[in-house]
C-alpha cells in the first residue's frame, strides 16, 4: 500500500481503483489534514467501491504532509493519494 520514496515520505497510495473521500460524510470535516499527527490506526480516507465504503488507515506513525487528490476523485489503483512523513 505504500512506498518511502527518496525524501523518506510514505508513498500512501490507492489500493483499487474506486473513489477517494477525505470526509465520513458530505459536510463533515476531513478524516485527516495536512501537518495532523497520525497513528497506524488513524483512519485517514475512505475508498468506495460500488456503493461499498472501505475506511482505509494509514498504517504508519508520523505526520501528514501532503494531501495529493481532491475529495470525491475517481483514483486508479497505485495512485498515491497522500505523502506521510513518518516518526523515526
């Protein structure tokens, strides 16, 4: 699911293709932003596959620092949907 790439960020990427969210619901805010802390545990995004909604979690410790893809964007598999900088 994801890949340090050479500044030593996490690659945090799609699994399938499907639609990405960054909110549980419209109106609500984001599961995660850029500069939030995370846990392996944090549940950063939801991916939904035809009408089935995955929370997805990042799986690392450290910290947020990009977000790549637009809330309700159609992502194919492999495509890297944030940069997570992990905890040493």
């Amino acid at each position: 699911m994801s890949e340090t790439n050479a500044d030593g960020l996490v690659n945090f990427e799609a699994t399938v293709t499907s639609i990405f969210y960054t909110t549980p619901s419209p109106g609500e805010p984001p599961f995660v932003a850029e500069g939030d802390n995370v846990n392996e545990d944090t549940i950063i995004c939801l991916l939904e596959i035809m009408k089935c909604f995955r929370s997805v979690t990042a799986g690392v410790k450290g910290k947020i620092e990009k977000v790549l893809v637009e809330n309700g964007t159609m992502v194919e598999k492999g495509t890297t949907l944030m940069l997570i900088r992990p905890d040493k």
